[in-house]
C-alpha cells in the first residue's frame, strides 16, 4: 500500500510556491521597468498595461498563498 503523505506534502507548497513565484514576477517587472524600451507610438497606453499587468500578477500571487495559508489553517 502507498503512503499518500508526500504527495499531500507536495499539494501544500505547491500554490505558495506558485503564489511566491508570481509576486517576484510582477516586482521583478516593476523593477526592471520595460516600458522604457518601447518604441511606439502610445507609450502611454503600453506603459500602463505593463503596469497593470505587473500589479495584477502581484495581487493574483498574493491571493493564491494567502488561500492556500488559510486553507492550510482550516485543514489542521
């Protein structure tokens, strides 16, 4: 018989990994600011989408570990 603890184990750090990985996206984003290199003709517009984008993924990474702790939480 196969012992399901690891793949339990794997199930919870998972999506905060997932979580950590998109929040260090969306900075590493902000950070490296790649809306100085556009050349085009509505900076502006692309500018904000890269922003937007950015914010997005931090809060999107932010929300997935936050449930997965609370989850986490309830489960114990």
């Amino acid at each position: 018989m196969m012992s399901r603890r690891p793949l339990a184990w794997t199930a919870s750090w998972l999506p905060l990994a997932v979580g950590a990985f998109l929040v260090l996206v969306g900075v590493g984003t902000l950070v490296g600011a790649p809306w100085r290199y556009v050349a085009s003709e509505s900076v502006v517009v692309v500018t904000a989408f890269q922003i937007l984008g950015s914010l997005s993924a931090i809060a999107v990474g932010l929300g997935v570990a936050w449930l997965e702790a609370s989850g986490a939480h309830e489960k114990r």
